[in-house]
C-alpha cells in the first residue's frame, strides 16, 4: 500500500496540540512556559509542593500567646508585633495583625536584625527583644524551660510556634497557624495515584511541618529549609533519578 500525503499536517499537528495543552492549564490556572516543558511534565515522577499558600492558604493568623508568670499577655504581644513590623514575612504579619485586632499601639523598632531561618532582633523602647525559633534561642543562649514541651505541643497541633526573648530572658511562646487549602488532600491524592510521589518542603520546623503533610496525605518532607537551600534540595532530588517538578513560592516556609 502506497500512501501519498502532504507533510503539512503532521508538521501542524504536534506544535497545535501543545498549543490546545498550554490554553488547557490557563484555562486551570496552570502557566505553563513553553511546548518543551510539557512534553517534559510526562516524564515526571516526583512533585515538590511549598507548604505556605501552595498546600495551605498563605494567610497565617495568631492563635496563641503564652508568656511568663512575670508577662502580661498584650504588654509582650506589643513587643514581639512591634519587632515584626518592619518584616514583611507572612508568619511575622499574623503576629502584627494580631496585636492590631486587639488594639494594641506598636513602636518603631531600632537596632533591626534579620537572621536568615532563625528569627529576628530588635530594640523595642530600650527593650532588646529576640523572636524566633529554637535556632535563634541556642544562638542566644536562652534557656527554653518548660516553654519547650509548650511550643512541641504547639507544633504537633499544624501550628508554628516562635520564641520570644526579652532582655536575655525567655517571655512568651506566640504561635500562628495557616490552614490547610479545602482542595490539597484531594489534589495530593489524584497526583499519588497517577504513581507521582508528592513531597512537601518548607522552612517551618520538622514537627509543624509533619502535621500539616499528614492532614494531606503526605509521606515525605523536608523542613527547616532556608529559602535558598530550596533549589539545592531540588537537585538532590534529581540526583536520585527523579524527573522533580517544584511548585510553590519561595516567599513561603
């Protein structure tokens, strides 16, 4: 059997029907670059989900403020909101708009320090005031005292809990927490039957981090990552023969 036919339609028909894939994720609010990345998306076995505003919605809120015997609730609140300010991370905004819920006047922080995945430092009304995790404590060399089964307990509920160090002495534990998307367990758990291994990665500690993969079915994470460790964990992922496909903000923890 002879077959005579013109090669403009084959020559049409694959970049049409990556064309129609393309329209198809927009119409999903997926974006997806270019014809060779799709092509490249039916090899993939493995997907890295950030947690915050991927799995959960992205909007934490304060849901917790423990202090010391010697602390009144809204005076460390104050101090520890006034300190987030000048931060524009999303755990530190649940904290300053916690505080401004409840009507509490803020300062200007002097003497500002960011310290990458630990926290931040800051003088507040002649107060040195250190927020952050237990990173940022041993760095500080503050004692956590019975504060520490507090914040553990804390992080096994899905929440973050942050320390808060006034004048070299242990305050209060604040916690905040970023529920999870209605839609995430649900989409986790098409992707795992398509036989892709979904994993989370997040700077949030390893006990929060746990909690919120096993409300979506998640088996494999990676916390306490700094933002940028997160391309380096990418490629380790690689290396093990995985074609990995990250998905997420790099803002997030």
């Amino acid at each position: 059997v002879l077959i005579i036919a013109c090669p403009c339609a084959l020559g049409l028909a694959t970049p049409m029907s990556l064309m129609v894939g393309i329209g198809k994720g927009a119409e999903n609010g997926i974006l997806i670059r270019s014809g060779e990345a799709l092509q490249t998306a039916q090899g993939i076995k493995t997907v890295v989900l950030d947690k915050t505003g991927t799995i959960t919605k992205g909007k934490p809120e304060l849901t917790d403020t423990l202090v010391t015997s010697n602390w009144i609730e809204n005076d460390l609140l104050r101090l520890a909101a006034s300190v987030e300010k000048a931060s524009e991370h999303p755990l530190a905004e649940a904290i300053v708009e916690g505080a401004k819920s409840r009507g509490i006047p803020l300062s200007e922080p002097t003497a500002y320090e960011a310290v990458p995945g630990h926290g931040v430092i800051a003088t507040i009304d002649s107060r040195r005031v250190v927020l952050g995790n237990v990173k940022m404590m041993e760095r500080e060399r503050t004692p956590l005292g019975e504060f520490e089964k507090k914040a553990a307990a804390l992080a096994d509920d899905g929440k973050t809990p942050m320390y808060v160090a006034v004048d070299g002495q242990l305050a209060s534990v604040v916690a905040v927490a970023d529920t999870v998307k209605e839609d995430s367990a649900e989409a986790i758990a098409v992707l795992q039957k398509m036989g892709i291994e979904v994993v989370m990665i997040t700077g949030d500690n390893q006990r929060t981090a746990e909690a919120i993969a096993r409300k979506v079915g998640i088996t494999r994470v990676l916390a306490e990552v700094l933002p940028e460790d997160k391309a380096h964990n990418i490629h380790l992922l690689q290396a093990e023969g995985n074609k990995a496909s990250p998905r997420g903000s790099a803002r997030g923890v």
